[in-house]
C-alpha cells in the first residue's frame, strides 16, 4: 500500500512538473490590489481560462503568468472579493499588465472586515495569522464539526470530546473558549457570564461562513475582549454579489444526512440584494446513544442608499436537539465493552425511543439578528454601527428526586451508581422506574428535568475609521450590551408518576407541600444580570519599510443577581450591582528589511474582571467582594519570509496569566477557584509551498510549555450550590491539561486536472496531560506529581472534490472525504486521576474512520 502511494506520488509530481515546464509564448505581470484601499491582495489566484496554468500574488501582490497563445482570458479571484475576468492581447513575449483592482463580493463585506478586525494583508499588523477560507470549508468540512476546520492551525487543539452533536471544544495556546474572543460578523458571542462558547448553538456556522480568521495572541481587535489565547473572526456570506444559488445534499458514517438550499438576487439595479440558505443535518451519531437533529437558517436583505450609506440586516440560527454521552470512563471499561471508543452508558430506551439520561440531552436555540449600518463619510472615513439581539432557549437533561440512583452514571467514575436500574445490556432501565414511579404513593420517586439556561442579549457596536494620511490611521469605538440570563429547572417528565413532591427543596414561592407538575420550577430559579459599556481606540501608522500599531481599551461591567426561587436575605431577593473597570493596552512594531523578509513584536497588558460566578459563588445574592481582576501580560517576537511561491512565518510567545478564575465540575459537585497563576510559553511554525501552480503544500509545528504556577485553595459546592468546604490544590508545576502542547502538521492539495482536486492531511499531537481534578490534589503527597501525560497520536484525512458543467447554466461540485483514514486509535480529552495514571483517569477516545460525500448543484 506505501509503495503504490509513493509511486503514485511520484507520477503526479511529474505530470504537474511536465504541464508547468511546458514552452510558454509570452509572460505577463501584474499586481493584484484592494480596489478601495490599494492595499496588496496577498495569495490572490490568477488563472488562465481554459487551462491548468496561474500564478498567485506574493507579499506584495505581484504575480507571473505564462500564457500560450498571443491571446487569453485572466480570472483573477480572491477570498472576500468579486471575481474579475480579463481578457489580455500580447504582442510581445512580455507585458504588464499593471494593477488589477478587485472589489468586495458581498454588500458590506468590507465593512464587517473592519468591525472584525480581519487582516488582509500580514504586514498591516504584527499579529501571526492563520485563514481558513470558503473554498477550504466547502472541501473539508463534510461531517465535521466547526471547530475541527481549525485544527492544522499553530497551537491549536480541537477534539469532540463527549461525542454528541455540536459537543466539540477548541484550544487555542493551552487556553479554552472562555479565554478566547470569538466574533461573527464583528459581533463577539462569547458567553457573558462564563465566557464560554458552546458549539451546538452555533453548529450551522460551517453552512454560512465565507472566511474564517484566527489570530494567535493579542489579535487585532480593538474590544476589549478576552482574547488572551487568541481571537476567531468568521465572516458568514452576507449578501453575495451574484444571482443564483445552490441545493445540496449529503450522506455519511452513522446515518449522516444533510440537506442544503441557498438562493441570492445579487445586487439589482435598485440597490437591494436578498440571500436566503436553510439546511437541516440528522443522524445517529458516532458514539451509541447521540443521535440528533441540527436545522440551520440564514438570511441576508441589504440596501445600497446611495454611494454613501448601506443598510444589512441579517438573521442566523442554528436549532437543535441531540442526546449526548454524559460521563467520561475508564480506559478499562472502553476495552472490556464491544462498542470500544463509542462506549455510552447513559441512554435507554422509552417505548422503543432512544432516551438519554442524566447529562444525555441537550436542546437549545440562539438565533442572532443584526441590523448593519455603513456609512461611507468621505474618502478618508467610515463609520460601521450594528445593533444585534440574541434571544435564547433551551436546556439540557437532569435527574432529580428521592432515588437519583435509579437513573444515574457515577460521574466520579463512569459506572453505574449502586442501586442503578439497568437492562441486561448494559443500558438504563426507564421502564423500570417508571413502574416503581407509577406505584409510588409519594408521587414519582425520580423525574427528567430540564435545566434551562435561557437569555436575552442584546448589543450596539460602533467603528469609526480614519485615514488621516497615507500612513496614519485611527480606529475607535463602542461596545454596549445588556444582558439578563435565566437559569432555572423546570420539570420535563415525570416517569411515570402522578407528581412530584418538592419536600424540603420547595423553592420559595412554594409550600413544602407542593404538588407539582410539568413545567413546573423545581431545584433553583436565578436571573444573573450584566451592563457592559465599553471604549475602544486603535492607532495603525505603515510606511514601506515598517509599520505599528498601539490600542486601548475601557469597559465598564456590572453584574447583579436576582435570586428568584430562593429565600430572601436580609429582606432583599436583588442584590446591589457590583461593578468593575477592566482595561487593556497592547502595541506592536513590524519591520520589513528586504522584499522577502519580515520581522515583528508586539506585547500587551489587560486586566479582566472576574466571572459571573465567581462574584456571585454561593448561587445567592450575597456577593464575594474579595473576587480578584484577573492579570495577563503577553510578549510576542515573529519571523517571517515570503515569495510569490513560498511563506513561513515563525514566533515565539509568552503569557503570564494571574488571579484565574475556573470553575470544575466534580461528579455532582463543583469547584470554584480564584487567584489560580499559569505560565504559557512557545514557539509556533507556519509554511506554504507552492512547486508548481495547481499543487500546494502546507505545514506548521507548535511547541508550548504551560503550567500552572502556584497551589491554590477551594471552596468545594453541591449541585445545589451549597458550600461543602474549603480545600487546598497543589498544583503548582502541574502541566495545563487537555490542550496538546505540541503539534504538528502536513497537507498537501492537488488540482489534477482542470475541476478534480485531492488532498491529504496529517495531524499530530502529543505532550497533552489530563486535565487535573482539584479534588484529587488535596494531599501534601500530590505536590510535585504532574497530570497523566496522555499518549501522543496522529489521523490522516483524505479529500477529494470534482467540479464540472452539468449542463447549460448548471454547474456541479462532488465532496468527498475520508477522516482518521488508519482508524488510529486515541484518547483525546482526560480527567486525572487519584492515582495520576492511566488507570485511574477517566477518558474519552477520539472518532475513528468516518466518511462523508455530497453533491451540490450550483445555478
């Protein structure tokens, strides 16, 4: 098998080399700019029609092209922007062609680049870059989950960890989600209490998004975001510049099916443009007992006024519902099961309907609507406004009465709890305790509830942008939010029984005696309240050689609890407002000391006011005034070279991160902790390569050192938020967990002949710990005993895309792709143990050999 691949290998090398070094009949030149700015288009494709031959645009978006006749057709194209054919004469062997303007592809795409924050160019800014665009998505991302699109990116490690639909996670530099500034559209979408971003409700993204950026580090962005890993810009379509559309389907592993439409107007004459997409994706899931149902929808209606203004309101949603794994297991247990890496426990069935149990089902709906206003003032400024609401339901999956056990996987060890009622399959037994439910005279004994987690969010963010002169450019702006966050148990089912009696958990605006019912309140009722304001400015000054950039920010917060379903405290359900003042201040300075090369460094200092829950510990209006800012300090130095064939990029990296706040879910209970310090250094390698014109290979290596850099003390809390006690953690020299802190990189694409593209992906990653448990480090003896050091493991993916006329006005495209093509076999996220070992840690496997194809039809 090697060898017909290295032979195979060989022979497309040389057919490539063979079409490239065939006699040309003239050369033409040329650069490639933004039609507005004039700035370089970077990596822009210049095609002949009709043939394999093009060039791409080097640093400073020249290019080279080689044609075979005295006259032929130029395609010029580029992520973001419209493309343009031109049709050239040569009467010589040579001729320049001079600058080729192309200009954006969507009503206020450029605009939505400058609230984002997007980098067109790599010498605008000294910030290491990374970009995943339309073409890379189309081709990739199959069955994928979002965030895996981003996973042969420098430092970054993405896994789907519990398995069920949407339920992935990606770190960025050892640092989670929470730490991370993600935008849409310019819009940040990080949760305002936690910071958190969960994938499932925003698993439509891949279906919508037209680019994607990753900034390592500071970023560019101006808000004062918690970006302290690194920011992810995605732009969705907007409204494209084309009429037309496309309809779409395809199948997969596990019964993966998806179903696409996209139509658009392009812009007419009158200045309106509509674009409409709907999709829904089903299936029953890689690991047992996760099947789920993902709907998406996206509209875009835009107006160009006049050359001066453009309005664009667009809508995105994503809602779903999936049954999830809820506990992670013993390496012993997966092997010793027959379903292996899929093994899920917490699932039966409910008259033949899969069910998941306790932390086994998720439902939620976030969609997001932005009104968009760009104003366009003169030559030199801009103003971009949206105004953006996000209103949200949803929930997932408790158990909750007398006899939890009935119903129940250990989350302390991923086995059934004594007195469990389970099948001779090894499967939770519903039937069961719906019988001893229905013979209850206490009412049900154990009932499903939904813990909800709803919320209204709604946003004004403005940019004003001034090109003073040729070479200074000011940026600034505001970014105010209100947000109110309901969280609550309601009751879903009761199993069975005639009611649920609340007893001593009665919550206070009912009697000990309750009765209750479905849709009932039960547990706890809670609304957490936040008032952001924030102030932001950004200085850009370029020249030829050189260019800087220095940015600041000033937010105010203030959080307030409201404490609905418990008792009054001192007379009062409310509790004050607390506020903060969190702030940063980050500059950087790229030099550009020949054609080719470039050097960087950029640092930054921001404070961060402490979480949500942090403040409010005790899940009660009684705050925790001690609740320190969070520190960072981050220093950067860079490297890079370019040809119009070649790109590396190198940079090393540290962050000093103090006072972290985190909180850890331990079975039914949960850690908080304040004052946590952790250490992030590394280095970071990025290249692109391209021999000939139609094949192109990419690699990249990262290798980080992450620690956490003191012990630290904890207050241990039951599901209830009742404080159980304070402990000590010794954790300090332990390595971050469940983040690789080396990774490693290779893929290569190959347009074989005109519309059939192959590519191959390897991705590697290895010293990744588990993730450590406070409560598993409360003894002397663990001071110094790192994390399980996980074993290190590598997937090869394969891709295939084939586009061709399918008849007069039709075009066509077939996707297909092969992920973890060997079937190795790995541990992708872990929980240490007491022990520290592989025996005592508790795991979950990475997804074997999986598949999708589909087929889309364009018009």
């Amino acid at each position: 098998m090697k060898n017909h691949l290295k032979h195979l290998l060989l022979f497309a090398m040389l057919t490539v080399c063979s079409v490239a070094t065939a006699v040309a009949q003239a050369t033409l030149k040329g650069k490639v700019v933004d039609a507005e700015t004039k700035e370089p288009l970077i990596g822009a494709t210049v095609a002949v029609s009709g043939t394999s031959l093009g060039s791409i645009t080097d640093i400073d978006g020249n290019f080279t092209v080689e044609i075979r006749a005295k006259k032929a057709v130029l395609v010029f194209s580029y992520v973001g922007y419209s493309e343009l054919r031109r049709e050239v004469n040569v009467s010589g062997s040579k001729a320049d062609l001079g600058e080729i303007a192309l200009t954006p592809d969507a009503v206020g795409l450029e605009e939505v680049s400058v609230i984002a924050s997007i980098i067109k160019s790599d010498r605008q800014t000294p910030i290491p870059i990374s970009n995943v665009k339309l073409a890379q998505i189309e081709e990739k991302v199959g069955n994928l989950e979002f965030p895996e699109l981003l996973k042969s990116t420098p430092s970054v490690y993405v896994t789907r960890e519990s398995g069920g639909y949407g339920d992935s996670r990606i770190n960025m530099r050892g640092f989670d989600s929470s730490n991370l500034g993600i935008l849409i559209n310019g819009v940040p979408i990080n949760g305002m209490e936690n910071g958190k971003v969960y994938w499932s409700n925003w698993s439509g993204l891949s279906d919508v998004s037209q680019f994607i950026q990753v900034q390592r580090g500071l970023g560019a962005s101006a808000l004062g975001l918690s970006s302290v890993g690194g920011t992810m810009n995605m732009v969705t379509k907007s409204t494209e510049a084309k009429r037309g559309g496309s309809a779409y389907f395809g199948i997969g592993n596990d019964g993966y099916r998806k179903y696409s439409v996209s139509l658009s107007t392009g812009l007419m004459d009158n200045g309106w443009a509509v674009t409409l997409m709907g999709a829904l994706n089903t299936g029953d899931g890689y690991v047992k007992g996760t099947n789920y149902e993902g709907w998406t929808y996206f509209g875009n209606i835009s107006k160009v006024i006049n050359e001066h203004h453009k309005l664009s309101l667009t809508a995105f949603g994503a809602p779903q519902w999936h049954n999830q794994r809820g506990t992670m297991h013993y390496i012993e247990d997966y092997k010793n099961s027959p379903d292996g890496g899929r093994f899920n426990n917490g699932y039966g069935y409910i008259n033949g309907v899969l069910t998941g149990s306790g932390y086994g089902y998720n439902f939620y709906h976030k969609p997001q609507i932005s009104l968009n206003h760009y104003w366009t003032i003169n030559e030199q400024s801009s103003l971009s406004t949206s105004l953006y609401a996000s209103i949200a339901t949803g929930g997932g999956r408790r158990v909750r009465g007398n006899h939890t056990e009935w119903l129940t996987i250990d989350y302390n060890t991923g086995r059934p709890k004594d007195g469990a009622m389970m099948t001779t399959d090894g499967l939770i037994d519903f039937h069961s305790a719906m019988e001893a439910n229905a013979a209850s005279e206490n009412g049900s004994e154990v009932i499903f509830t939904n813990a909800i987690n709803d919320h209204k969010w709604y946003g004004l963010l403005s940019s004003y942008k001034n090109r003073f002169t040729e070479n200074f450019t000011l940026t600034g702006g505001f970014d105010g939010r209100y947000y109110r966050g309901y969280h609550a148990e309601k009751i879903d089912d009761l199993l069975g029984g005639a009611y649920y009696a609340p007893g001593s958990k009665a919550l206070d605006f009912q009697t000990s005696d309750a009765i209750l019912k479905e849709g009932d309140y039960v547990q706890y009722y809670s609304v957490g309240e936040i008032v952001w304001a924030g102030l932001f400015a950004q200085a850009e000054y370029t020249k030829e050689k050189w260019s800087a950039f220095l940015s600041a920010s000033l937010t105010e917060e203030a959080y307030r609890y409201h404490d609905r379903g418990g008792a009054p405290i001192d007379g009062k359900k409310i509790s004050d407002f607390y506020h903060f003042l969190p702030w940063s201040v980050k500059g950087g300075f790229n030099y550009k000391f020949t054609k080719n090369h470039n050097v960087f460094v950029n640092a930054g200092y921001f404070t961060r006011a402490p979480f949500f829950n942090a403040v409010f510990p005790n899940n009660n209006i009684v705050a925790n005034d001690n609740a320190p800012y969070e520190k960072i300090m981050t220093f950067e130095l860079g490297y890079g070279f370019s040809t119009h064939n070649f790109n590396l990029a190198l940079n090393g990296y540290y962050t000093r991160w103090n006072d972290k706040t985190t909180r850890r879910q331990i079975g039914d209970e949960y850690a908080n902790i304040t004052g946590l310090d952790a250490v992030h250094m590394g280095v970071e390698l990025e290249a692109t390569y391209k021999p000939v014109e139609n094949l192109e290979l990419k690699g990249m290596f990262s290798y980080g050192d992450w620690k956490w850099a003191d012990d630290v003390n904890f207050t241990l809390y039951d599901d209830m938020g009742t404080p159980i006690g304070t402990y000590n953690a010794y954790v300090k020299d332990v390595h971050v967990g469940n983040s690789a802190q080396m990774t490693g990189a290779l893929s290569a694409s190959w347009e074989m002949f005109k519309g059939l593209k192959l590519s191959v992906d390897y991705n590697y990653a290895g010293k990744n710990y588990a993730d450590f448990d406070p409560s598993n480090r409360t003894d002397k003896s663990d001071a110094g005993v790192d994390a399980w050091k996980l074993p290190d493991f590598y997937t090869i993916d394969l891709g295939m895309s084939y586009r061709f006329d399918l008849c007069k006005g039709l075009k066509a495209v077939v996707y297909s792709n092969v992920y973890n093509l060997t079937n190795t076999r790995y541990i992708a996220d872990a929980k240490d143990g007491a022990n520290h070992d592989w025996r005592s840690a508790l795991v979950y496997y990475g997804f074997g050999t999986t598949w999708s194809t589909g087929f889309k039809i364009m018009f």
